[in-house]
C-alpha cells in the first residue's frame, strides 16, 4: 500500500527523502511526548534517534542485498546438524540460525576457520597466554568484506607458537547476538545497525566454534 508520505517523497532525491524521513521521526516523537505530558527536547531526540535507526538499518540491509543470495540447492547434512550450503555466504546463514534455530551451537569446518583466519585481522599484540600453553585473543572482521563483518564483528581465536616461531592456529569462539555495546567501542555506524536489529528482531543467541574444547 502507498502511504501520503511515500507519494510525496517517491520523487525526491534521496537526501531530501532522508531529510524528510528524519523529520517526520523528529515530528512524531514530539507529538507524543507533549500528549503524554513529557518533555519538549525529548521528544526530539527520541523522534530523531528512532528515524536514524531506521534509515541506518535500511543501508545495512541495502549494503548485503547485492550480494548472492543463497542459492536454491538441497542442503548437506554436517555431523554438527548445522547445514551447509555449496556458495552460501556465512550472514545468511547465520542470520537464518539465529532467526530459526534455539540456540543450537554451530561449529565451522577447517576450510571455514581457515578462511576466517586469513581474513581477519588478529590482535597478536594483547594476546594472553594460559596455563595450557595456548595464547588467546580478538580477532576483528570490521576491516574486511561485508559478509564477514556483518556476520562476525569480532571474535575470540586461540592459537600457539612453535619451535620455530610458526604460529599454529588452533580455535575460534564467537557469541552471535546483537547486544549493545558503550559506545565507543564499535563505529558510531556498526553501533547503530546492531542497537536497532536487537530493537526488531525476534531470534536467539548461539555460539559458533571451531574445537570447542579449547574453550
């Protein structure tokens, strides 16, 4: 159904459709903090901060809409339970696990820990090594491709260093959800797409492994 706001904005540009929007969020949220008694200022910043989100989560989704789609073939059955399908991306995947599973663990197979190590970047230098000999620190997918970063954000890795000075990389552990964070601690961007999807959907948490009994 085309809505008044839609007929009157499907022709401007879209910073004037963003204007617009924001407005609109701006204007609402004033509407209803004087009719509930509260206070002017904020409901202008509660109207502005919720048509922020929305226009941040549409450009997240606008930003992995492009790219492949998980093609329509007859999944493979992996011992963990977790499918895997030729060419599918990790997001959809994941996104789909969290959104349809209860809380299941999925475990990565060696070429998918591989690929995870080679594109990520791992902070060797605050690594701390335990009592097993096995160091253990952040790995972060934030300067990588969309599918990563929007999948992993960072994660946890366990490696150990040879004879030789070699690393060996040995674990992966990550916590899917999308629990806020301060402020400060992702980009004011990522922040924001992950606050609002915490906002809209309805899914559950898991863990992703990769030789779970490191962890």
């Amino acid at each position: 159904m085309t809505t008044t706001a839609g007929m009157l904005t499907q022709n401007l540009s879209e910073a004037w459709q963003v204007t617009c929007m924001v407005a609109a969020g701006c204007l609402s949220g004033v509407v209803t903090a004087t009719m509930a008694g509260g206070d002017f200022w904020d409901g202008v910043c509660n109207g502005l901060i919720c048509a922020g989100l929305n226009h941040a989560m549409h450009l997240a989704y606008e930003t992995l809409e492009g790219q492949d789609e998980p093609p329509q073939q007859e999944p493979k059955q992996q011992n963990n339970g977790f499918k895997r399908l030729i060419g599918k991306k990790f997001f959809w995947e994941l996104k789909n696990h969290y959104l349809k599973g209860e809380g299941e663990d999925v475990f990565l197979t060696k070429e998918q820990f591989t690929e995870l190590i080679i594109h990520g970047k791992i902070d060797y230098a605050n690594a701390e090594l335990g009592e097993d000999g096995y160091y253990t620190t952040s790995i972060s997918f934030y300067e990588t491709n969309d599918d990563l970063h929007y999948s992993f954000g960072t994660a946890t890795v366990k490696y150990k260093v040879l004879d030789d000075n070699k690393i060996m990389y040995l674990g992966f552990k990550d916590t899917y959800n999308f629990d806020p964070k301060p402020w400060g601690v992702r980009s004011f961007k990522n922040e924001v797409i992950t606050r609002t999807y915490n906002i809209i959907s309805n899914g559950t948490d898991f863990s992703i492994y990769y030789n779970k009994t490191l962890f």
